[in-house]
C-alpha cells in the first residue's frame, strides 16, 4: 500500500495546488505548535513553582507549640510548653511510620544582629541545632568535610557547619576553612564542614547564610537543654504525613497535659499538603493545556478535512476515470486518507520542529538573564511529543474519512458525467 | 464475446421514472467493429455504461466472455473493468497532472505491475498509436487528437478483451476523426473487440456493423461494408 507510485501520485496530487496545501498544513502546523508550547509554558511554571518549595523532602511537616486556648484538668489557658528531646523518643517509639524526626533549634534569623565573630569580622546568620537525620529531609551538597555526626551529638563537640555565605563574609580568599573557629555569641566552634543548597532556585542566599550545630551542643551552650523550639517530621514512603498527622498531635497533646481538643496549642505546617495542592493545580493547568492545544489543533485538523472534501469535489471526475480504469473503492479511500495523513504528519512534525526551536530560544533567554521567578526550564516529555503525534495520526485518518468515504460514494457513471 | 438478453433499465426522479432501455438482445462476437448509433436519448449511453460496468441494469442477462455481469460488489466490478474492458471517451478524460506516459500506464499501476514493466509497455502503447516522443508531455501541451490517441493507448494498455468507445470522434474535427478512427479500425484489425457509440453516419460506417437504436429498442442490426478511414487520411 505505501509504495513509490502512490507516494508520487500523492506528492503530484499536493503539488498540484501549493499554496492551498501550505495554507491547509499551515493550519495544523500551528495547532500542534500551540498545542506543544502551551504544554511547555504550563511545564515551566510547574518547574519555577516547584523548585520554589526546595527539594525538602515533601511528605513532610513542621510542628511547633502555642500557647493553649482550653483549661485542662486543672491547668489555666494561655499557657506555654515545650516539647523535650524524650517527646522525640516517645514520637519515634510509638508511630512507627514516621521516618524522621528531628528536633530543631534556632538562633538569629531574619535581620537579627551580628551573631558571630571571627578575628575581626563579623556577620548575623541563622544558627541552628540539628540532628544528622536533618540533611535527609533537607538536602544539601556537602562541599567539604562533613554534616553533623551522632559522636557530634552524644559528646556535644562545639562544632559546626557553615554555608558558602558565611565563608564569603568571615574569610578571606583561599583561607583554608576546615578547622578553623568562628565564635557564636560568644562560645567558639571548629568547622567540621562548608554546605551549599543542592536546590539553586533564586533564594538560595538565605540557606547559604546559615550555621549547623550539633543540637545537644545548641542546648548546652545557648542553655536551651533539652527543649525543642519545633520538630521537622517525615513519614514515611507512601503513607501521607496528612493522614497520620492527628495520631502526632495527640501524643503530644497528652504527653504535655493539652485538651484533647485544643487544637490551637500545637502549630504545624503541612508540606505534603502543600505540595499536593499545588500539585492538584498544575494537574490543572496540565489538563487545560491539553484541552486548550488539543482544540486549537482540531481547528487545523477541520482544516484538512475540509481542503480534502474540496480536492475530492474538484477530482470527481478523475476519481471517476480511475475507477473506470479499474481502481477499486479502497485505493481511492487509501490515496485520500493517506494524503491527509501526510498532510497532518508532515505538517505536525514541522510544528513540533518549529515549537522545539522557540522552547530551545526560550530556555536560552531564560539563561541568559538569570533565573525568574516561578518560571523555570519550560519543556516538554517525550510523552507529549508522542501524543501529539498520536493526536495527528488519527486526526490525519480521521479527517480523510468523510472526503474519502464521499469520494467513492458517488457511482463511477455519474461522477464521469461531472464537468 | 458479449452476450445481451432482454436487458431493462430505467431511471427514477422522485415520482417520474423513466424507461430507458425496454428490452435490447444482442450479441458481439470476438474481433467484431460495432457501432451502436441513435439519437440523443435512444439509450445508446446507458447501453454502453451497463456494458462497461460503470451502471447497473434493472434486470435481463449480460454475460461477458463467460463472465455473468451480475450484482458485483465495487471491488470486483472495478477487477472486471481494468481486465476486460477499455474505456475511449468523447473529452479523452486524461489525466492533466500526468504526463501521457504516466497515464497510459494507469491501468497497469491498477494491475499492481510493477513500475519498470509498466513503463515498457506503456512505451510500447504510445509507439503503436505514434504518440513514442510525446511520451513525457502534460495533456495540455498535446493535440485533440494526439489527446484521444493517447486515451487509445491507455485503453489498450491492459490488454482488454472489449474496447468500449462513447462517441470518440465528437470533440474532433473531421480530419482528426478520421485518423483515430483508421487507429481504431488498425486495431480491430489485429482482432480486438471494439464497440462505438456514435451518432456520426460516416463513422459509423466505418465499423463492420451497425445497431440503431431508437426509444431504447434496437431497430436495426446489419452488418455494413467497412469503408477504410486510411483513403480520406
């Protein structure tokens, strides 16, 4: 069926009307290249969006304390407390789906004042306390030496790790930095390690600008003990942290003597929620995407099958004299749909070219001038080329089948009549 | 080589049905030159149709070299008709995006020959009716009467038992008429079947035999001296 001679005869019958082909394949051309950049611009604020949320580990959620709102067995409202280390030990005794827990401790932050010293060069920088498990739920790219250890953790060594802002503002130039001290409100720490975020989305400064401390070590010297200023919880693989969240809080509640129903006493923050429901939007977005380029593109494919009714219209009678010379209904119907299938694919694949080429250009732009906000990489899967040209190859057959049908409808005796 | 018995057919416009052909029997033996003559509306169009499968009669018996012509589906129709049968037709109806060589050949591509034997013989068509060095110009670039030779080529091409030719000769001048009916006559000559639809007297006197039809019955059959197109050429 897809030998030379019908390609030929297809090829005389596209050229026999050029301009009207180009116009015709112009039509899908541009319904696919909507279609495939549509998908990629969608693509591309699902990756700036996404990437704003860091790569911290997502099925996770941060738990901290507020005062309680209900008197409970004797205790007033508008009371505080802390969790403890041991609520770290009760959480991970008695939940067993919780992967990491780690309890965390903060000094400094946002526009605090000049925290640490080195020689006579000073900076203001967060400084946390940590347990090692933290680098599993926040990645980040170790540059030299290591993270926090448990020997940290157990001995409570005054040690720390700083991020590559910090070395900028306390270091010369090729100072070697492993081993060295830097004095944090006043009680000195030997570096163990230099970090950098792994995710480098825009507002990186931030977490650049921080220093890790052994959490004992944080609750020793900055007489935190053995409080917990709030947790980082992670369930684990494919049980949601949504959904076990509550069995979290009410051991808390009743470990530090809260009203089962108090729900203001203890703080969260949701990740995993959180990203599903932006998620959710993009699936969105997404399925718009596809309607909208999907739409766009059968405007183009109506196109076809319009030019195609024409062309059989105007070929009536030589469709008559061929089946006069003996051309059987199904290589007539087979000439028709397989020139409308070129026309589609030919037309599609030069749009899908064409699209690449503009996301290629965009990409470059986007590198060029540095990272934008919520927009980042637009880009397209190979799922959605293949669909695309799933999309055609069938809108191609389908928009041959009515001119094909009509073509051979006609009874040979009166389509050679026609003049 | 055709046989015909009691052949009905008419056409139906809403409420109005018209008779067209009440009854024709007639015979073609092979190597036969018959012209089928009357005037316009005797049927001798419908006639030639049903004989070249492009319609269908109503009822009666078309056989065609032992083949029953009855209720056959496209497919099959469309296996008779590029076998046994070449259709001439008064506008030629080539193919005008093709080259004459391309379109004698048609029939050929029809039969799923291959393309280097359907070139030869196509050449070899085109020689036989003179057309050998026009082979690669368009329709539009030949001549009325090269156009109906090369239509004769192609007709000829398949090797056809029967030629069916509706009204060759009428978009010709007469001298032209002549030379593609002395091109017909040469090829009855090496014995292929012809049948010609006509309403001209002197072409139809050249053919061997001459069946008029009138009001869709045929009123006379008689064979007639051939006159040779050669002696006006």
């Amino acid at each position: 069926m897809f030998n030379k001679d019908r390609w030929s005869e297809i090829i005389e019958a596209l050229n026999a009307n050029k301009f009207r082909t180009f116009l015709t394949a112009f039509g899908v051309f541009w319904g696919i290249f909507i279609f495939v950049v549509l998908l990629a611009l969608t693509n591309g604020l699902k990756n700036g969006v996404m990437s704003d949320f860091g790569d911290f580990a997502t099925n996770s959620m941060f738990m901290w304390t507020q005062g309680t709102s209900k008197p409970y067995k004797g205790l007033p409202k508008g009371r505080y407390f802390n969790y403890k280390l041991d609520d770290v030990a009760a959480l991970k005794s008695e939940i067993p789906n919780l992967k990491y827990v780690s309890p965390r401790n903060q000094l400094g932050g946002f526009q605090g004042a000049n925290n640490v010293i080195r020689g006579t060069k000073t900076g203001a920088f967060e400084i946390y306390g940590d347990y090692p498990e933290y680098i599993k739920q926040q990645p980040m790219d170790i540059l030299q030496g290591r993270f926090v250890s448990y020997s940290d953790i157990n001995s409570k060594r005054k040690v720390c790790v700083i991020g590559t802002d910090v070395i900028k503002s306390l270091y010369d130039k090729d100072e070697e930095v492993l081993g060295s001290y830097v004095k944090i409100n006043g009680v000195n720490f030997m570096v163990v390690g230099t970090f950098k975020m792994s995710n480098s989305q825009g507002d990186n400064e931030q977490d650049a600008n921080t220093i890790y401390i052994p959490f004992t070590t944080f609750g020793q010297a900055f007489n935190r003990g053995d409080r917990v200023g709030w947790m980082a919880i992670t369930a684990v693989d494919g049980v949601p942290i949504t959904s076990i969240k509550q069995q979290v809080f009410d051991l808390m509640k009743s470990r530090h003597t809260v009203a089962p129903d108090d729900d203001r006493a203890i703080g969260h923050w949701d990740l995993s929620e959180q990203f599903a429901r932006m998620n959710g939007l993009f699936i969105i977005l997404t399925v718009v995407g596809y309607f909208v380029g999907a739409l766009v593109l059968m405007s183009g494919i109506i196109g076809i099958s319009n030019i195609m009714l024409i062309v059989v219209k105007e070929r009536t009678k030589e469709i008559g004299v061929r089946r006069a010379l003996g051309a059987s209904p199904w290589t007539i119907k087979g000439q028709i749909l397989q020139e409308s299938l070129i026309l589609t694919i030919l037309s599609g694949m030069v749009g899908i070219s064409f699209s690449a080429f503009v996301i290629w250009v965009l990409n470059y732009l986007l590198d060029m001038s540095g990272p934008v906000d919520s927009f980042a990489n637009p880009s397209v899967s190979m799922t959605v080329v293949f669909t695309a040209l799933i999309i055609l190859v069938v809108s191609g057959l389908l928009a041959g089948l009515i001119p094909a049908n009509s073509a051979t409808k006609m009874k040979p005796v009166d389509a050679l009549r026609i003049e | 080589m055709i046989q015909i018995k009691d052949l009905h057919k008419s056409y139906h416009m809403g409420s109005n049905s018209l008779h067209v052909l009440k009854g024709i029997n007639f015979e073609v033996k092979e190597g036969e030159l018959v012209s089928i003559m009357g005037s316009s509306g005797s049927g001798k169009s419908t006639l030639l149709n049903i004989l070249g499968m492009l319609d269908e009669a109503d009822t009666g018996q078309y056989i065609l070299d032992g083949f029953p012509i009855k209720n056959l589906n496209e497919k099959v129709a469309a296996k008779y008709r590029n076998e046994f049968l070449g259709f001439i037709f008064q506008s030629f109806n080539l193919i005008n995006y093709k080259s004459a060589l391309d379109n004698v050949a048609l029939p050929l591509y029809y039969q799923n020959i291959k393309r280097k034997e359907r070139i030869e013989k196509a050449e070899h068509y085109l020689e036989k009716v003179g057309l050998a060095q026009w082979s690669h110009h368009l329709p539009s670039e030949l001549s009325g009467g090269q156009k109906q030779r090369v239509a004769i080529a192609r007709a000829l091409a398949s090797d056809p038992k029967v030629l069916l030719a509706d009204e060759p000769t009428g978009a010709l001048d007469t001298k032209t008429s002549y030379e593609v009916m002395e091109l017909i006559q040469g090829i009855n000559d090496e014995g292929k079947t012809i049948l010609v639809v006509t309403h001209e007297n002197d072409i139809a006197n050249m053919t061997k035999r001459i069946v008029n039809l009138k009001d869709g019955v045929i009123i006379d059959d008689s064979t007639v001296e051939q006159v040779r197109a050669s002696q006006y050429v």
